[in-house]
C-alpha cells in the first residue's frame, strides 16, 4: 500500500505553483514566500530551512491567515531539517521529477491525497497520478490546501483509516 499526499508526477505541473503566486494575496505574504524561495539556495543551517519554511506556510493553506499555522509551526518546532536536501533541489528549481510515464508500474494499492485549494501540488496533478496508477484511489478535500492533514486533520486521517480498512 502507498499513500500519496499533496504530489505531482511531473514537472508540467510547475507552472500552477508560478500562477498560483502571481495570484496569491496579500501582497506582503506573496513577496515574504517570494523572498523566502529565493533564498533556498543559499541556505546552510537547518535553522535557516526552518525560518525558510515557517515564511512559506502561509502559501500551503488554504487561508493564509489561518490560526493553525502558528499552532503547526509551535508543533514542529522540534523538526530537524537538512539544508544540503533544499538547496540541492532548489538549485534544480524542483526539477527533475518526471515520474508520469511510469506511474503504470506502481502495483500495490494507492491512495492519492489532495487540496482543492493547494496551491503547489494542483488537483489535476493529483488526478494525473490517480489515473496513472491502476489501483488507486483519490480523496480531494474541497476546503482546504497543501497542508491537507493538518487544515482538515480528521477528515485526512479518516480517509486514511478507510483506505487501509479496505485493503483487509
């Protein structure tokens, strides 16, 4: 069994991440995500990727004033990050992830989650790997984004429950 959560299969999806930005409001929260991309290939410390990461979260959900990003961001607190994964896929501008073709040869059963709002890993990403792999299933959380297990918590990890109560 696998679990795909907020992905893409290839990087033709980019541009939704790029359109998504032009768009994303307010403005001040545009240029601190905007700045803080920038800056992922310069960054050394795993401290430096968890600043990087706290100025990005707004964008992955789905109202970027919301409340739990400060509750996720006091959670996570404790993560260790490495700075050498960031920088290597920054340099590559996320590049590098072409995965559709083969999609067919994933053979055990699959659950793909997504955001209708997300605005990294878009919907029809998510349907893409769905109707790639022969034996999945797809769950679109209608209100929420990126951040599909912590903006709708209960209704992520209760598709998660059933998909793997189905597979007995």
């Amino acid at each position: 069994m696998s679990i795909i959560s907020s992905g893409f299969p290839s990087a033709r999806f980019w541009d939704h991440v790029e359109k998504s930005m032009k768009s994303f409001e307010p403005a001040e929260l545009r240029e601190q995500v905007t700045a803080s991309w920038e800056k992922e290939t310069e960054v050394e410390t795993a401290e430096q990727v968890a600043e990087l990461l706290k100025d990005q979260l707004p964008f992955h959900f789905a109202n970027p004033m919301d409340p739990l990003i400060t509750e996720y961001g006091e959670r996570a607190s404790g993560t260790i990050y490495s700075p050498d994964v960031l920088r290597f896929f920054a340099k590559q501008e996320y590049g590098g992830i072409e995965v559709e073709d083969r999609l067919g040869e994933v053979t055990q059963p699959t659950l793909v989650l997504a955001g209708r709002h997300d605005r990294a890993c878009s919907v029809a990403a998510s349907e893409a790997i769905a109707a790639g792999i022969p034996n999945s299933d797809q769950v679109v959380f209608e209100n929420i984004a990126h951040m599909t297990f912590v903006e709708e918590n209960h209704a992520y990890l209760g598709a998660v429950r059933k998909f793997l109560g189905s597979q007995d």
